[in-house]
C-alpha cells in the first residue's frame, strides 16, 4: 500500500488571490466545503474517482493530505511538498499524535428498510453523553462530556486499530453545520468535531497503519479523520 504525506499551500499568485473568499471563507461550514472541492484540483486526473484521500486544514491556506496517489500539480496551490508515508513501527513503538475527528456511535433504530435491512443512525459520542441534561446546562457539561466521551471513543478506535491509547486531551469541541444546507437554522444538519492529541502506543503496526490510512470518525470530506503522527521524545 503506497502512501503519500503532502503539504498543499495556497498560491500567492493574483489569479489565486482574486478567488480567495470563495475557495478560502471565513465562514467554518462554508470553507468545509470550499475546502475539499478545492483539494480535489490536485487529485482530479479521474473523474468518476472515488475520494481516497484524507486532508486537514492548518489554517491560512495550508492543508496536510495523506493520499494514495501523488498530488498533481494545480494551478491554485504552490508546488506541493510530497514525501512517502512508510513510518517504520515496531510494536511498543510510542507516537505523539494530533487528531480532528467526528466521533460517533452507531445504535440499532428498530426500523427496517425498504432492502429488509435493520436502519441505523449515528450520535455524536458528546452529544449523546450530555443528552439527558437541561438544555440550559449542557453547554458547560460539553468540554468535560467531550474529554471523556472522546477519550472513550478513541480507546475504542484502538482495540480495532492495533494501538492503546497512553493519554489524549481535547482541545476543543465544536458543532459544524452542514454546508449547503436550506432551511429554518434551528433544522440544520450539524455534526461535532473533537480535536484531540496525546500519545499512543503500537501494538500491532501493520493494522494501525492501515487505520490510519482509512481514517477516524465520519466527515472525512470534510476535512476530518486524518491522524497526523511523530515519534514521542524520550523524557
């Protein structure tokens, strides 16, 4: 499985600068969007391809992709800066890790679809976790629901990933409309984004290599699911 590790970076250029509220907004549910169309400028020798790239943006016009394929060069971006992914990991390796994900559960709704096929839905793992309470108090319940609800779910994610997790805080916890969307606000589709790091230990490197290569959590098009690694630092 060949992979590569690329950093893509706005271009300066006038034509580029000229789009920049379009391809680049302010607005987080709008530059989801904007976001992933745009990176598809350097991955659009096909298309009728699937997506098979997973990417994070670090704000002022630079993305990480982790790819499949080589990123072409586009007229949007600098000359990408590419290096193969092939991490050398032994089991009890220890990485420092920082993670964008939408976490979730899947439950069983009782419901069958037109296929015969029981339906299922997908919940937040920290909007679930802080269901219960009075709408009035779930906003300060969130950062603390969202610490260990995601802690929870990212152990999870290693028992089926081949890695233990040693430690993970989240920085912070955010709800992102779907972009697109038409209708009364209080109808909007949203889904919640954790951002996490910490360090984790491998256990069984080749499937942890694959996880990663498949990515965490839901809205990988949009920008989440991608984990980016560095070997820990003897202390």
């Amino acid at each position: 499985m060949s992979l590569f590790l690329s950093r893509l970076t706005l271009s300066r250029a006038p034509s580029v600068e000229a789009l920049k509220r379009l391809i680049d907004p302010q607005e987080r549910s709008r530059a989801t969007d904007a976001h992933h169309r745009l990176l598809w400028s350097a991955f659009a020798g096909d298309a009728d391809a699937s997506r098979d790239f997973l990417w994070r943006s670090e704000g002022n016009g630079r993305f990480f992709v982790l790819s499949h394929r080589r990123p072409a060069d586009s007229p949007f971006f600098d000359p990408p800066e590419v290096k193969e992914f092939t991490p050398a990991l032994a089991p009890g390796d220890r990485l420092d890790f920082i993670l964008r994900a939408n976490a979730t559960r899947t439950r069983k709704t009782g419901e069958v679809t037109a296929s015969g096929k029981e339906r299922r839905k997908h919940d937040d793992v920290v909007m679930h976790a802080i269901r219960d309470l009075p709408k009035g108090q779930r906003a300060e319940a969130r950062l603390a629901a969202a610490a260990d609800a995601g802690l929870k779910w990212l152990q999870g994610q290693g028992e089926r990933g081949g890695f233990h997790v040693e430690r993970a805080e989240v920085a912070d916890y955010s709800v992102v409309a779907l972009p697109d969307h038409r209708g009364p606000r209080r109808d909007q589709p949203q889904f919640g984004v954790l951002d996490m790091s910490g360090v984790v230990r491998v256990e069984e490197p080749a499937l942890f290599l694959e996880r990663i290569a498949q990515g965490f959590g839901r809205a990988k098009s949009f920008g989440h699911g991608l984990m980016l690694i560095r070997r820990t630092r003897a202390t």
